[in-house]
C-alpha cells in the first residue's frame, strides 16, 4: 500500500531531538534523525512503504508508531473527512449549566490601573450591589434548569463588599438544595477579610483566590486605592487572616502585566516563601476594550514563560495550576481538548440586576447578552474545529481557543484571533509541552 504524509503532520526539531505531531489527534512520535527519513520519503503524493524499508528495515517499529498516529495516511484516505468527523463529534449540540458566576458588586474599594471591570463600563453604569432578592432568585433558576449543579463563584467588583449576600446564598443552599454538594469560590482583593469573615469562607469551604502582583513594590504600582494610596498592606491583612482560621482552601491570583511580567522569578519567590502560597494562578491583563489599557498587556512570551514557571514550581510541592496542568493532562493522554472557555465548562454569569451572560470580562458590554440561562448556539459550538481560520495550526487539537471576550475586544466578532497574542501563548506552551515530555520520556527510560 502506498502512503503519503498528513496534512496535520508537523516535523520539529531541537538539537539532535525530533517530532513528529499529529495537530488533528495530538499524537506525537520521538526520534533521534530516522524521522526524518519518513518525513522526507512521504513527504511526496505517494510512495510505497516497502521501498523505504527495504533501505532502512530498522526503523520497522517507528514506523508502525508513525501509521499509528495518523501521521502518513493511506494515499487515497481524505483527512477532510477526519477532520470534519472530528468537529462533529466534539462540537456541543447541548450543553448542561452547572456553573455559576454571581457578580454580587459591580463596585470595589480598590482602583487597579489595568481593571477590565472598570474598562467596559458602559458610561451609564452605575455602581450597585446586587440585592438578596434576585441572587436567591437566580439561585433558584440554576438550580431549576441544572442538571448538574456544581460550584458557584461569587466576584466583583469586590465581592466582599457584598458580604451580606454571600451568606445569604450560602444559607439559602444549605436550607433548600442541600442534597447537591455545592462548593464555592471567591475572587478577592483580601483587604475586606477579617477574621469573622476568613472563618465563614474555611467554615464553608469557599475556595478563595486573593489577587497580588507581587512583592509590595510591584503590587503597589498598580493596585491602588480611589486617592492613588497603596493597597498592599490591606491585601496581606486578608491573607494572615486565611492562614490563622486554617483556611482548607485558598491561594493567590497574580495578575500579570506589563510592568511586572519580566519579574516572575522574584514574584513566584515571594509567593511561595514569604507569602507560604500553595495554590497560584495568574490572570493575564488582555480583556480590555479602553485603548489606552493596552500598554499594560504583557507579551505572549512573558505570559507563557510564567505559566510555565508556575506549573514547575507548583509540581515540586504536588501541586497544579489551572492553566498548564490542565493543557499537560491533555497532551499527555493524546486526548483532543477542543474547548477551554468557561461556557464549555457549563457556566453562565449574572450581573448585579440579574441578567444573564456569557462571560463575566463582558459585563457592562453591548455582548453581555443571553436569554434567562439559554446559552446561545454561537457560543456553545465556538471551537478551534469550527473556525476555518484554526484549521492548518499546528495547536490545532490542543488549543481550546482563544478567550472569546478577547475577540470580541479585538474585533467585534466571537471568532476574531489574535495570531501574535493568544494564539502564541498556546503555540509557545505546545513548544515547550512537547520538549518537556521528550525529555521526561528519556530521563525515564535512563533511570
């Protein structure tokens, strides 16, 4: 039979290194130069599998992980077919809400320079808390439509500006859904968490994410109060206060920016030694519409170099972060990951006054739109296997996409991409994944 290469087949190399990887499948193959000598001899319409071993017998097994993974195929066999069979199969035709976001504030004590909140303001908007009647009232609609009830994240704003409401949430569950075990989570400044309050988020198991940028230095540049004070000291107050009640749960959210992302060393430092930190994540400033935001992005490089960093320092302690651990369980496995969005996680949002969204980066944009927890057929089925545009990258398989909300901002359009940006960011932790693991693979097989 006669063979030729697949379109979805991309050749690498690093040093003496090679790859083959398959970006429909997210099969790869190692080599050390014979792959080469595939590449090359299929690299034609066809050509015959017994003419290249007869000339190079050796490479019989390789070969057969080559076919295998899909990286030469049968001359005739139509990938058009592969691919297309693979969009429909991971293309939701339905989707179960069992995540919630609950803007419970639109307002916050802090002025961070970079705050997207802030940014998409309509300049009508006013800052509001939203009321205990429509957050038991959308309580009561999730619970209704959910399948599957799941967690429920209360954000802002600052949230804790709205503590009234987060109790009365988390009372109202306990008294009418308790057959659901429902975890929760808050994003927070930390400078609203005392010691009452730290004890009701460990007494409840809220998983807490408390945001710095850093050491004091870098945080107070840019995480201000309304009077341009600094807010460090209120933030680490919050913090102690965790660690004193034995908060089961909680960790911080670095924002990354343009002023910080080149000191990622010294902030993971800080982190993890003086702060004890066990959980890190990094929120990336990106999702803003206000032109003049844009000078506080960092560059794709930046944000991939500390996604990676993080997930390394992470698993040192056995832990994982929720952007590198989750792409890695996918490589690994060669399992497809076509979405990574929130929605495709079966999330919706809800603003202060009870509308229901897509996104929380969209609140207070003409875009924050749905009706009452029906999530919008555009939405559900956006992918990297539904946008032609995605079809020959190599990130194919693995990507998820790109943030919708940062298309939106970009181009007015759900699947608008941002070849330099986000599109790097994935293509530059692809390059590293696919490294990291050829060099795991022979440190393994020399131990």
């Amino acid at each position: 039979m006669e063979y030729k290469l697949s379109k979805f087949a991309h050749y690498l190399t690093n040093g003496d290194a090679e790859c083959m990887y398959n970006s429909l499948n997210v099969k790869k193959v190692y080599g050390n130069g014979e792959l080469k000598l595939i590449k090359d001899h299929f690299s034609d319409a066809s050509a015959s599998l017994d003419s290249l071993l007869v000339r190079h017998g050796e490479i019989t097994d390789l070969l057969n992980d080559v076919i295998e993974a899909g990286l030469i195929v049968p001359t005739l066999h139509n990938e058009d077919d592969d691919y297309y069979d693979l969009r429909n199969e991971k293309t939701y035709k339905a989707m179960d809400i069992r995540v919630m976001h609950l803007m419970i504030s639109t307002s916050c004590n802090y002025s961070c320079k970079y705050c997207c909140v802030d940014h998409n303001k309509h300049k009508e908007h006013v800052d509001k808390n939203m009321s205990i009647e429509v957050a038991l009232n959308s309580v009561d609609k999730f619970f209704k439509v959910s399948k599957t009830p799941t967690y429920i994240n209360f954000f802002g704003g600052e949230p804790l500006l709205n503590y009234d409401v987060i109790k009365a949430v988390v009372e109202y569950i306990k008294m009418n859904y308790s057959k659901f075990n429902i975890a929760y989570k808050i994003n927070t400044n930390g400078s609203l968490i005392t010691e009452e309050v730290a004890q009701f988020l460990a007494e409840n198991k809220i998983s807490t994410a408390v945001s710095f940028d850093g050491t004091p230095e870098i945080h107070n540049e840019n995480r201000v109060l309304r009077d341009g004070n600094p807010t460090f000291e209120s933030t680490l107050k919050g913090w102690w206060n965790l660690h004193r009640v034995n908060h089961p749960q909680f960790g911080v959210v670095g924002v990354l920016h343009s002023k910080n992302a080149n000191r990622v060393d010294e902030m993971l430092d800080f982190f993890f030694n003086q702060l004890q930190a066990r959980i890190v994540n990094w929120e990336a400033v990106e999702t803003v519409t206000e032109p003049s935001q844009k000078y506080m992005y960092p560059t794709a490089d930046e944000v991939s170099t500390a996604f990676i960093k993080t997930f390394l320092r992470l698993e040192q302690i056995g832990a994982m972060d929720n952007v590198v651990a989750d792409f890695l369980m996918h490589f690994v496995q060669d399992k497809v990951r076509p979405y990574r969005c929130i929605i495709h996680w079966g999330a919706c949002c809800v603003d202060s006054d009870g509308r229901f969204g897509p996104c929380f980066n969209l609140i207070g944009t003409e875009h924050f739109k749905f009706d009452d927890f029906n999530i919008d057929k555009m939405w559900m089925q956006r992918n990297p296997f539904t946008m032609e545009a995605c079809k020959d990258c190599i990130a194919l398989g693995i990507c998820g996409g790109i943030c919708a909300a940062h298309s939106l901002a970009l181009g007015d359009n759900i699947e608008t991409l941002d070849m330099k940006y986000s599109c790097k960011i994935t293509k530059n932790i692809l390059d590293w994944a696919i490294w990291d693991l050829y060099n795991r693979l022979n440190e393994a097989n020399h131990s």
